[in-house]
C-alpha cells in the first residue's frame, strides 16, 4: 500500500505542478489580454480552479513527507517514547479531521453535480467537475493520514520504520 501511495503521491504532485504551470500562464494571458483592452472572460475564475486542484492535488505528498504546519515546542520537551505517543495521538486527530473534511468536500461535490451549480458570468463554468478532482485528491490524502497513524502507532509500541528511498 505505502508504495502504490507513493507512486500516486508523486504522480499527483508532478501532475500539481505542471497545473500551476498552467494557472500561472493563464494569468499571464489574462493581463497581456486585459491590458491591451480585449479581456478574455473566464480566465481569471478557470485560474482559480487550478489554483483548487493544485492545492487538494498537493495534500497526499504533504502528508507523506510531514511537511504540514506543525508546533513542536512542546513535544520537544518529551522523551522519545512520550513523543511517539503523542504524534500518535495527534495522527489520529488527524485522521479524523481529513475524515471529516472528506465527508464534507464529497456531499458538496455531489450537491454541485445535481444542482449543475457554475459560477455565473459571460460565460457559465461549472464547478462540480473542480470539487469531484478535489474529491480525488482527499482520497489519497486520507489514506496517507491513515498510513501515517498506523506508522506512528507502530512506532508509539517501539517498532523502528524503515526509510523509503527516492
């Protein structure tokens, strides 16, 4: 399981990076357009859905290397198995918190699909096929949380997890 999350993770990640290639070149387009007096509508608003892909898209490889906001002052005072303990505790929460957010991102993309919302202008984008890819990117990124938890449970008891290489 941890290599196939691997693989997608780094697949999703590259996928993130070529969109925000792409967003940034719309934005681009948007100005040199807006500038010379013939604004192309939608742009700015298609900008923000890859802005919303790139971000959920993201959240999997985040998670796999530890790299989210986090406060250790704390845990830094605790021995090692007391921090153990504790990072397991705090991945549980964390499982449950993207469980939550999971939940809540898959009935909004659902209610988005029913009701065909868009964002209203010149031109009518729907919205529902950004929220369903970002339905997409909360899967991977809670299975790596609970990846996540089972390793710090695993570590919490003493077991030492081998270092995956690139």
């Amino acid at each position: 399981m941890k290599a196939f999350l691997h693989k997608a993770n780094r697949l999703l990640a590259g996928f993130a990076g070529w969109l925000m290639l792409a967003m940034m070149m719309l934005l681009i387009i948007d100005i040199v357009f807006r500038s010379a007096d013939m604004p192309l509508h939608g742009l700015a608003e298609l900008s923000v859905f890859v802005m919303m892909i790139v971000i959920y898209l993201g959240l999997s490889r985040c998670e796999e290397y530890s790299e989210h906001v986090g406060l250790e002052f704390a845990t830094n005072k605790l021995s090692n198995k007391a921090r153990r303990v504790v990072a397991a505790a705090v991945q549980f929460l964390a499982v449950a918190t993207v469980g939550l957010m999971f939940y809540a991102i898959t009935t909004d993309a659902w209610s988005a699909f029913e009701t065909n919302s868009s964002i209203e202008g010149l031109i009518d984008l729907p919205i529902w096929p950004t929220k369903f890819i970002m339905v997409v990117g909360m899967v991977f990124f809670l299975l790596q949380t609970i990846v996540n938890l089972v390793d710090s449970i695993l570590m919490a008891r003493g077991y030492e997890m081998p270092r995956t290489s690139e």
